[in-house]
C-alpha cells in the first residue's frame, strides 16, 4: 500500500488515489486544480495554507488504510 509523506508532491499524492482529493479540498488545499500542484509538495503546501502538515498526513493515510 502506498502512503504519503510530505516531501511528496500533490500531482504525486492524487495519482494515489483520486479520492485523496477530497480530504484535501476539505482540509482548505483548493490549489489542487491549479498547475502547480504538480511540483509543489504537500509540505510547502501547508506551509502557503497554514496548515499543519503532520496532521494532513496522518488523515490521508488513514483514508488509505481504511481502503
């Protein structure tokens, strides 16, 4: 099973699973469709969003184990 780490970039973390997509939408990451989310990492990301990277993680993993 595949997991996502931070230093992963967002167009890596959706060719996961698709459905990544939405936990990130929900958690404020509303660049997923612009086109630099092919080399921004999640990390820098959340760093531009406030967001704490550790917990978007932990989330997107969960959602993976749970599949």
């Amino acid at each position: 099973m595949a997991k996502v780490t931070k230093d992963m970039t967002m167009g890596e973390i959706l060719q996961i699973d698709m459905n990544l997509a939405a936990i990130l939408m929900r958690a404020g990451m509303h660049c997923i469709g612009c086109p630099s989310h092919q080399f921004e990492t999640l990390d820098e990301a959340c760093m531009v969003h406030g967001i704490d990277a550790d917990t978007l993680v932990a989330q997107l993993n969960d959602f993976l184990e749970q599949k």
